[in-house]
C-alpha cells in the first residue's frame, strides 16, 4: 500500500530536497578525504649576469623542511642558506635559462580542519652575459707652456717637461700631430717635450695626442693639446 504521506506534494518536495542535501555532503566528504592537492605558486622572473647572483630568494607561505632544485645546473647553481635553509642565492653560471623550484609545507586550515598540504614555489630564472658597458676614463691633462733660452740651445737640445697626466686607466702614450714646428719632439712614453738644438730665437707649437689605452672596466680616452715653447 502506497505511503499516504508521499501523496502530499509539500512531502515530496521536502523529501527530495533532503535527498540533494545528502548527495551534495557526500561529495564533499569524498573530495576532501584521502591526500590533498599541492598548492603552486609562481614566484616571477629574474635576470642575473654571469658571475652574480640574485640574493635571499626565500618561501612565501611554506615551512620546513625546504628542498631547492635547479632545473639546469650549467646556468644556474643554488647556495642555500646554512643556518635558515627557507633563504637560498641564485648563481648566474653560464648564459641560459633555468628554473628554480623550492619544496616546501603549508598548514592549512578549512571546514574539515588542519591539515599539512605540499607545497611548491617556482622561479624563471635568465642568466645573461656580463655587461660589456665600460666605464668613462678619468684620463685627466694640463699643459703649460714654456721658455727656454736660445744660449743653452748653441750648445745642445733642451727637454722640458710642459704636459701634466692624472688619473689616466690604462697605459698612456703620447704623440706628435701634424702642423707642430719641426723643432720640437715629444717622447711617446713621458710626454716630455724637446727642443732641438740650434734652434733659434721665436716661438714654436707643437700638437700633442695625449692616449690612455683603457682596462677591462674602462673605456679607452685620448685628448688633443697645443703647447707653446718661446725660444728667447
């Protein structure tokens, strides 16, 4: 005999909606028992030169123990932090591109409780070449005109010293330009200025390139001066 109670409509309606209330919670019970999904986040990009490295990368969120894997060790290497292994420094080693991964824990606190979840940070790591930039040479020169005396030139050549270098990175060297007096020379390595003998009586310019040749970190400089030597 059929149940009276299910000829009520309002029954039946109260019946099925308890009916999706307890397949709904069952799902829920089955999707969250047994192992969780890890949580993933993306920590960003980072370009670093060989050579240097990108310090203090570190979990956002995750506690011990900390495990750091390189995708590819030939570009990237990894120095963990010895006394807080959650810090690690990244090493440009050769041109490249790599990935970082940190594996690591997080507490995790939802309707069913708390519960430890796996946990896994990434970085895209670029390693470029070192910048070939060079630096500005601090080549610094001062001149200073001289006299020399026509006595002493009877007798044989007059050096002088009349060019003044400072501050110079790299070997610097020293050279006579074209339309300086035939009278005068300049020593490619002092700078020093001579007056050759029988010389007579005037005055008599020379044009001096003045080179520093640069180093790895600078940039190679020359500067171009006119002294004046009176021969009186």
């Amino acid at each position: 005999m059929e149940n009276q109670n299910l000829k009520n409509p309002l029954h039946k309606k109260i019946l099925c909606s308890f009916l999706s209330l307890l397949m709904l919670a069952s799902i829920l019970i089955v999707s969250t028992s047994g192992a969780h999904a890890s949580y993933y986040e993306y920590r960003g990009s980072k370009t670093i030169e060989v050579g240097r490295y990108s310090y203090s990368n570190h979990s956002e969120g995750g506690s011990a123990p900390y495990t750091w894997r390189t995708s590819n060790s030939s570009v990237v290497q990894l120095r963990v932090d010895k006394t807080n292994s959650n810090y690690c420094d990244f090493l440009g080693v050769s041109p490249g591109t790599a990935t970082v991964t940190l594996y690591s824990y997080k507490l995790v606190t939802d309707w069913s409780g708390s519960h430890i979840e796996p946990m896994t940070e990434r970085w895209n790591v670029t390693v470029v070449a070192r910048s070939s930039v060079k630096k500005a040479n601090k080549l610094a020169v001062s001149t200073k005109n001289k006299t020399v005396k026509a006595k002493k030139l009877k007798r044989a050549n007059v050096t002088v010293k009349a060019i003044t270098v400072k501050k110079a990175n790299g070997a610097v060297k020293f050279s006579k330009l074209a339309s300086s007096s035939k009278r005068l020379t300049v020593n490619s390595k002092t700078g020093k200025i001579t007056v050759k003998k029988g010389t007579k009586k005037g005055t008599y310019k020379i044009k001096v390139k003045i080179s520093a040749k640069g180093t790895k970190k600078y940039k190679a400089k020359s500067v171009t001066k006119t002294i004046k030597i009176k021969v009186k």
